[in-house]
C-alpha cells in the first residue's frame, strides 16, 4: 500500500546567528508536527551536548566545602557555586584536566584568572566573579575540568577515583543556555492549515547555535533509526538458549520477505508470477513446480531461471514457510 506523500521543508533558514545565539526557521509541516518536533529538539539541546565543567577542586589545607579559607572573605560552598558556573571552550587539541591557580595582591578573583593558568581552555564568562579576597594574602587551589554531558551532581564524582583532598563539584557540562520554540501557521498555496517552526538557541559560546542544533537532530535520527525494519528483532523469551537472537531465523525471514520487483527477472517470468499474486521470495519458495506450470504463459524457460534465482537464494521449491511468520511486522 502506497503511503500518502507528507509536505516536508525543503530547507532550514537561519535568521540570525552569531556564537552565542541563533534563530531558525523550518517550515512548512503537516499540522502538529512543529511541537512534535521542536519538544523532541529543545530536549535533547538542553540534556545531551557534550560541554567542559568543572568536576573537583582542592584547596590546600581544607578537607570539605564547609570550610573557611584565611584571607578569603566567602566560604569554600560559595566558591564551590561560584566555580561551577564558569563555562570553558577547548581551545587545544592537547587537553591538561588539571589546572592550579595561584592570585595575589588582588580584591577579587574571577574566572578570567584561570585562564592565566592554561592553555587547553578559554574561559567563556571571565568577567564572573568566584571570591572577595583579602588583597594582602595570596590564594591557591587546583580544579578538574572533564567532558561531559548534561548536568551531573557532586556524588557521582565523589563515587570515581578522586585524588585524595579533592572536594566534588556538581558539574553543568551543556553548553546550551536556553532554547525556546514557537509554531505558527504558514501558507502552501491555497492552504494555510501547515505550520512553521521558529527555534531560538542560546549558547555559552563553546558550540555555535547551528552546529548545536545539527548536533542534536543527529543524536535524535540516530534513535530513529533503530526503528527501521534491519534493527527489529524478536524477543525471544523463554530458555536461556533462546536469549540470543537467532540471527539465521532473522535472516532468511528479510529473505522470504524480498519483493521480486527488486530482484533481476526477466519480463517474462515476472509478469507471470504477478498475476498469480507472487509477490515475494517466500510466495515463490513455498510453490511446487507443478504449481506453477499451470500458470498462465509459463514455460520450460522460465521454470529454469526461477530455479536458478531459487538456489542462489539458499532456498527451494515447497519450502515450509509459516515458522518464518511472514505475515506478522
């Protein structure tokens, strides 16, 4: 059966982008489609880009983030929420995880001070402010920064192998800062029932907009795709033998199921076989010769090209084909 055709873009139009922030237009679709597909989008920007963050960080002499440093005006936790906020952009095929920074003679310390200190990353946000200092005492700590995806929260660190002094950090590694996205109707011709999706992407910085929404449509095609009929397989419950895909039953029912249209036959010996309703390698295989001798046309010659197509296949006439379940998705 034959599946009606649906009204599809042709193009996704970029309205404005720069580093930080971009708009997207992608239009026309068939109603409902737009929040169908912008949700699914907005999701997957927001959860499963992968970014830099920071994962740990010591300071000399404090063994957790209910401290006080001497000579530091706010306490390690608001060092702590501070330094996760600082967003970074590998700018170094060499990546160094480890970074220490020392500061001194200074009233405040911001995230642009870190980036004095390596030459793996540039710091996106220099201008944050991380801690009040006493411009007299000289401050030093050490942090982690990993890759990663989406937001992960301090305990997980703490169940990896930190180094010993090492105070977790709740990591935020994506690097999408908002997305927002609205339908409106749109006009094909004479009918105004199709929609337009506009998509706004926010960056830190580390991902152009475009290249992050190309980013997340393949995570989201790559899903997909699982879906298509070579990755369907059967569960196959029951004994222990029978947890493992039986992947010679897999194939010879794709076999079976393989239109004649797509296969080399001569105009003969299809048309023949189309009029008797033979569709299929299983239709044919399951016949007996003397079946299709009665077949309208049919002759000495064409019996000895199906015979031939037949054995090349693996297969033979009067297969028992109802095990392979040919009629079932």
């Amino acid at each position: 059966m034959s599946i009606l055709a649906f009204q599809m873009p042709d193009k996704v139009v970029m309205e404005k982008a720069d580093d930080f922030h971009g708009f997207f237009e992608f239009k026309p679709l068939e109603r409902g489609y737009g929040v169908t597909i912008g949700n699914a989008l907005r999701r997957i920007l927001l959860s499963s880009l992968e970014g830099y963050a920071i994962t740990a960080v010591r300071f000399p002499g404090v063994l957790h983030e209910f401290s006080s440093i001497e000579g530091v005006v706010d306490d390690v936790t608001e060092i702590i929420l501070n330094l996760k906020q600082v967003r970074f952009k590998k700018v170094s095929d060499y990546v160094d995880n480890k970074i220490t920074v020392k500061v001194k003679n200074q009233t405040e310390l911001t995230a642009g001070d870190i980036s004095k200190f390596t030459q793996s990353f540039e710091i996106l946000n220099p201008d944050m402010v991380i801690a009040r200092l006493d411009s007299k005492k000289e401050i030093e700590f050490e942090i982690v920064v990993d890759k990663g995806r989406g937001y992960v929260p301090s305990e997980e660190h703490t169940n990896t192998d930190l180094p010993i002094g090492f105070i977790a950090v709740d990591s935020i590694y994506t690097p999408i800062k908002n997305v927002k996205f609205s339908v409106e109707n749109t006009r094909v011709e004479q009918r105004t029932d199709f929609e337009k999706l506009l998509l706004e992407i926010k960056s830190d910085g580390s991902i152009h907009p475009e290249v992050a929404l190309q980013d997340a449509s393949n995570i989201l095609i790559q899903h997909f795709l699982k879906f298509t009929d070579e990755n369907m397989v059967f569960d196959t419950k029951g004994d222990d033998d029978n947890d493992m895909v039986d992947e010679e039953f897999l194939h010879m029912r794709k076999l079976l199921k393989t239109s004649l249209q797509d296969l080399d036959l001569s105009v003969r010996a299809y048309n023949c076989l189309k009029s008797a309703e033979i569709r299929t390698l299983g239709d044919l295989a399951r016949l007996e010769v003397a079946d299709m001798m009665k077949f309208r046309n049919f002759g000495k010659k064409s019996l000895t090209e199906l015979e031939q197509l037949v054995a090349e296949k693996g297969l033979h006439f009067g297969m028992d084909i109802v095990k392979y379940k040919l009629d079932e998705e």
